[in-house]
C-alpha cells in the first residue's frame, strides 16, 4: 500500500483502538497517562528500565512455555515406547499360547 493509505489506516485503528478505551471506562488523562508511561518509561534520569525488565519477563515465560512443551513431548515419547513394547510382549506371548496349542 501507499503511505497516505497506511496513514489513513493508522488513523482509523488509533480512533476505533480510542473509542474501545473509552467505552471500557478510561478517560483520555489516564489513557494519555498510559502512552505517556509507555513511551517515556524512565523519565527523571532512573537507572532502572521497565522495558527491559517486561522484555526479560516476557523471555523467561516464553522459556518456561518451551520447557513445559518439551517435557510433555518427552513424556509422550516415553508413554509410546511403553505401549508398544506392551503390545510387543502382548503379541509374543499369543504366539506363544497359539505355538504351544
């Protein structure tokens, strides 16, 4: 798309994205407030940055979704191995029964 379509596609997204805010009981001063915490987070010379912390917060949950994953993965992989080594073992002793008839 051009740059006058995306500009009015911005528009349009940030007045629905405002009327949604609205309609959820925030007023402009505490939604201005919020954007201006979001963009200016450590204002006054802090040391501390909460947007590297979120960041970091953001990657060890994602590192514990994917530690979660391959454990459940791992635990089906080892649920097959033991079922079909039981229907292994489950078969041989049916042949057994049926070679010793």
């Amino acid at each position: 798309m051009g740059k006058i379509t995306d500009a009015a596609v911005a528009v349009i997204v940030i007045i629905i994205g405002l009327y949604i805010l609205t309609r959820m009981g925030l007023t402009f001063p505490s939604i201005e407030h919020m954007f201006h915490k979001f963009f200016f987070p450590s204002s006054g010379g802090a040391t501390n940055n909460t947007t590297a912390g979120l960041i970091l917060f953001g990657m060890a949950a994602s590192n514990s979704k994917i530690r979660e994953k391959l454990k459940n993965h791992l635990v089906e992989m080892k649920r097959r191995i033991l079922t079909s080594s039981l229907k292994k073992a489950e078969r041989e002793a049916r042949a057994r029964d049926n070679y010793e008839r």
